[in-house]
C-alpha cells in the first residue's frame, strides 16, 4: 500500500517521536552517589586541675573534697604527693565534652569538704600543660585566725608546745614548721570556742612545758582577724621572756638561764615568710601526673 505523498511529513515526526521515547526507556539517567567526606574527631580539652588545701574546724584535715560545676558533681579529690606539711586533694575537673554539664572556660567551680559547701570558689580553665594546677585553700566550720612566723634560733624540747590565748583562755593550737624555728598557730573564734577571738580581740603565745606550765609569755601580740583562705595568714615572730631573750628548756617561769636571741633581720624575716608560702609554692611544682 502506497501512502500519499501529502502524509509523508505527518509520518516522519511520528516515527523520529516514537524513536526519541524507546531511546529515553533503553537508557536511564544515572543516579549520582556523594562521596563520603571523613571528618576529624576533635580533642576535648585539658581538665582544669585543683590542689585543694582543706580546712575543718581549724584543721587542716578531710576525708572527702569535691568539685561542682552548677548541680552536676565533676570530680572527686584523691590523695596528693608532694604537698610537704600541709594535707590536700587533687581533683581533675573535666570538660564538658568528656562530662556534659562540667568545665567550660569562665564556668564556676565550687567545693564541698565532707558534704560542707566552702565559700571559696574557682574559675574553669583548661590545664595550660601537663602538670599544672591551681593551690587554693578552702574552709569549711566557724572562722579563725591563721599566724605563722619565726620564734628564734633554738627548737623546742620534747613536749613544748607554744599555745596561742584570748585572755587567759587557750584557744587553738600551734605547730613547729621547718625550718625547726617556725611555728603557724590556729587561733579559734568564739563560735568554736567560748571566750576565743572575735575580730579585733588580742592575740598572746606562751611557752608551756610537758606538763602544761606556763615557761613564759611572749612578748608579742596579734590582732585576731577571721582568715578567708585567700589573702597571706598574720606574721608575727615572737620572742619570750625579757625583750629579745629566748627562755631555752628547764629555765623555769621566767627564771634560770637565757640567751638572747638572734635579731630578726632582713634575711630572717625572709626564712620566716618562707614557711607557709613555700609549703603551698612545693604543691605546683611537685604535683602528681594523674589520670582519673
């Protein structure tokens, strides 16, 4: 069969449009697939770390500090090494990357001592390196008054002890430091103990014996002012009996032999200074590389 002439066009874009469709069916248009792209798992940063010097009731003496950012505990303290005369904790404070809610730079780190929240607090800072810490003490039970310096050249025998007073009431304690010469003495408050310091109340020493009697009184005296953890603690140095004079062991109560005392110069009030400051600059330096 013949087809006109006049249907040819008609035909033809017939023909090249079925041919365009069976085209497009025989080859589909390929689907892309992204190519995974790997990504660094950043490092979280350093813990913020604290040597943590605890006071209760006037001693230097816990059984647990820890650290809180807002609600959320961060770290328990655990023994330190180096820390000299002084008692204290390390606690490596995340981030919160590590424990969601802990460290972030600027947040406030508070701490409680056996359950107690201390008024003192930190700031959050990642270690700069490791080793590093941060030394603060912190305080927990009524206020006292914290009074260190030296007491002369010779040591204390067997059983002396220098006891601070308010009035003619004992109120604290006090300890030989090293070097042999340095004492730092605890003064209580009157909420400790009846009849103890309140701010502004004078401070006397005395020298007792093994058996509790008074050798002498020291010719010095402080002013009793709460100590908040922060600023430097009192210095005073003392000597007893007649100005200038050290009372050495078995003198009796202002009598017996004495010798005078070596004169506090400046290389002596140096060595004084020395005594709670370098206790507390030996924690920095020496502190333990520890892995919580």
């Amino acid at each position: 069969m013949s087809i006109p002439i006049r249907f040819l066009p008609v035909l033809t874009c017939v023909l090249m449009l079925l041919g365009a469709q069976t085209s497009s069916a025989a080859t589909p248009t390929p689907t892309l697939t992204p190519v995974p792209v790997s990504t660094a798992t950043p490092v979280p940063p350093e813990p913020a770390a604290f040597d943590v010097i605890p006071w209760v009731n006037g001693r230097n003496s816990a059984r647990e500090v820890t650290a809180r950012i807002g609600e959320t505990l961060c770290a328990t303290g655990g023994p330190g090494i180096g820390a000299g005369a002084r008692f204290f904790l390390s606690l490596d404070v995340p981030s919160e990357q590590v424990l969601p809610g802990c460290g972030r730079e600027g947040a406030v780190v508070t701490f409680f001592v056996d359950g107690q929240r201390a008024p003192q607090t930190a700031v959050w800072h990642a270690r700069p390196f490791e080793g590093s810490s941060v030394v603060l003490h912190v305080i927990v039970g009524p206020p006292f008054a914290l009074i260190f310096g030296g007491f002369g050249p010779s040591t204390l025998s067997p059983g002396q002890v220098i006891l601070p007073y308010v009035g003619n009431a004992p109120c604290g304690h006090a300890e030989a430091g090293a070097p042999s010469y340095m004492y730092e003495a605890v003064v209580y408050s009157a909420e400790q103990q009846a009849g103890c310091g309140v701010e502004g109340s004078q401070v006397t020493f005395k020298l007792l014996d093994a058996q509790g009697n008074v050798i002498a009184v020291a010719n010095e005296t402080a002013t009793w002012h709460a100590w908040d953890g922060v600023s430097d603690p009192q210095q005073l140095n003392l000597t007893f009996g007649p100005a200038g004079v050290i009372i050495m062991p078995g003198t009796g109560t202002g009598g017996g032999p004495a010798r005078a005392a070596a004169p506090w110069g400046p290389l002596a009030l140096a060595l004084a200074s020395l005594g709670l400051a370098g206790g507390i600059a030996a924690l920095a330096v020496r502190r333990r590389a520890m892995t919580r």
